[in-house]
C-alpha cells in the first residue's frame, strides 16, 4: 500500500514538473493581465498562444508589453536581424532576449520585434495530382467489360505552370472490342504579369472507332486567369493551333486552325463536393466550315481522406469526320478519384 502511494505521488510530481516545462511561458499584457502557457508564434501583429485553460488564443502584438519564454525561440526584428534566444520581461515594458546567436543579452521593445517562430515561407512551388478509374463487367446474356482511366498533374509557381493530362478508354461486348481510344496533352503557361500569361500546348489523340490513328495538335496562344484560389479557378484562352491529322483509311490532314478553351473548377463545399470542366475548340483557317470540339465536365464528391467518388462525362465534336463515322461521341464515366496536393 505504501509503495503504491509513493508511486502515486511520483507520478503525480512529474506531471506537475512535466505541464511546468511545457507551458511555462508568461505574457504581459498592457492592460495589466498576465497569461501563462505556451508562446507558439507571432506574425503579421498577432500572438498565438496556448494555455492549459483554454485552446490557442489570438492577442493583438499592439497589446503585449513583453513576455518572457522557458525555451529559445526565434526572434526577427524589423530590420530584418535574427536573434534566437530565451525572453525575459524586464519592468514591464521591455524583455531581454538572451540565447546562443548573441554573445550578451539584448534589450528589446515589442515594436522592435516583427515575427516570433514565423511560420516557413510557402514553397515556390506547389503541385496538384488528380487520378481517376472505373469500370464494369457484365456476365450473363451479356458478356462485356469497360474500363478507363485518366490523370492529370500540374506543378505550378509564381510566374510559370506545367500541365499533364491523358485518358484511355476500353470496352468489348461478347469479345468484340467496341471502344478504345487514348488522349494525352502537355501545356506550358508563363505568366506575364497578374492573370495574363502566354501558353504553349499540344495535344495527341488516337480512336480506332473514328479511323484515327493519330491526330496531333501544336499550338501557341494567350490567356487570362480570373480565378485562382484553392477553391474557385476561371481562365479563358484564344490562339493558333497546327493539326497533323494521320488516318487509318482517309487521306491524311494538315491545316491551321484558330483555338479557344474555357475551364473552371469550383468547391461548392470545401474539399466536399467539387464541380470541374474543361472546354476547347478548334475552327479551320483553311478549311470553310470545319471545326473539333472537345470538353468534359463532372463533378467528384468526398468520400474519405482524398478520395472521390467521380462522375464525369466526356464529349467530342468533329463536323468533317471520317467516312461513316459519327461527328459526335459521349463518354460517361462513373468511377473512384484520388487528389493529392503537395
């Protein structure tokens, strides 16, 4: 039973000891008032500071006399000198910063002091992944199985952004192959000041079902970015466009063509429910009248971590396809999306 109690007693003296040290800051407030916890940082006027009473709380830097720390912390001064030490309160008014950068305490006002623990500068450059997949399979009076997949990576910083995308397309029905296409484009955007920037692109698309073996797209151009926060982005582009047009039976095709494209994606709920879509066309400098169209749009809704379920529809537009071909196709495509941001 003794022993029990002295271990009681032990334990209950290191906790004491250990929620000491850990919140062990004090802030001098200007209107008398002292807060004792944890000091985790202070920028762009404010000080964000924990206590065992109450969750992080934001003080106003203009109503903090001095503080005085256990542990050594970062200290940027408004002339841009970079102090790391301990703070000690001296009169109230003042603190003395003392700490292995400096040979001897210095003392300090808090208008001397711009940032305390500044959070890291935001990395120069940020990407964004989406990944998508889906399928089905029928056994029965009908055999067929349908599969797609699509990507697209962008990287992106203050002046510049890269974009990837490509897509694939599989189906068969009682063994005969009824859908196979494949997509994939490159862009290059550098932004010349604000939401004006210049982009180079290219696109490549194969259809065994529209006699295409390739039709390879260059292309040069202008555009403007309205929006571009973590959940509203709007941009709208115009240029000139090369088509290389290779077909399995047709005669081949080349031809420039004027371009534009509209794209937009919206959080309507944050990291919730996401609206996205993705419009270009293309209209013929050479030949009257001919013109390719491409979009998709859907919208991806949260299921857990970064995964959405993804519904998403994909649309195509030739006026002048091959002979026998359709001029319009429609994918619908229902399946599991993966966005990561880093």
């Amino acid at each position: 039973m003794i022993k029990t109690r002295l271990l009681i007693l032990y334990f209950a003296i290191f906790t004491l000891i250990l929620t000491n040290s850990v919140f062990a800051d004090e802030i001098n407030l200007k209107n008398g008032d002292r807060l004792t916890g944890k000091l985790i940082r202070m920028e762009e006027s404010t000080l964000y500071f924990v206590t065992t009473y109450a969750e992080e709380l934001k003080i106003k830097w203009e109503d903090v006399a001095c503080i005085s720390s256990e542990n050594e912390y970062k200290f940027v001064l408004t002339d841009g000198e970079i102090l790391i030490g301990k703070a000690l309160c001296q009169d109230g008014i003042k603190f003395q910063i003392e700490g292995v950068t400096i040979l001897e305490t210095r003392d300090l006002l808090t208008t001397e002091i711009k940032a305390i623990n500044p959070s890291p500068p935001p990395s120069a450059v940020k990407y964004k992944a989406n990944l998508n997949a889906g399928g089905s399979i029928s056994d029965g009076n009908t055999n067929s199985k349908a599969a797609n997949a699509s990507g697209k990576f962008e990287a992106r910083s203050k002046r510049q952004r890269f974009t990837l995308r490509s897509k694939y397309n599989y189906g068969e029905t009682d063994g005969e192959l009824t859908k196979r296409n494949s997509s994939g484009s490159f862009k290059y955007d550098f932004f010349i000041f604000k939401g004006f920037y210049s982009y180079a692109h290219s696109l490549f698309e194969r259809d065994d079902f529209q006699d295409l073996n390739l039709r390879s797209i260059l292309g040069l151009g202008v555009g403007y970015q309205f929006l571009d926060t973590d959940r509203y982005s709007l941009n709208a582009e115009t240029g000139i466009s090369y088509f290389n047009v290779d077909y399995d039976t047709e005669d081949d095709e080349h031809y420039v063509s004027a371009r534009w494209s509209v794209g937009f994606d919206i959080d309507l709920i944050l990291d919730r429910v996401k609206l996205f879509h993705l419009h270009e066309g293309y209209y013929s400098l050479e030949e009257s009248n001919s013109y390719y169209i491409t979009s998709e749009q859907g919208i991806r809704i949260h299921i857990a971590n970064n995964f959405y379920t993804n519904f998403q529809v994909d649309y195509t537009y030739n006026n002048k396809p091959a002979v026998g071909r359709e001029k319009s196709d429609t994918t619908y495509i229902l399946g599991l999306s993966y966005e990561y941001n880093f």
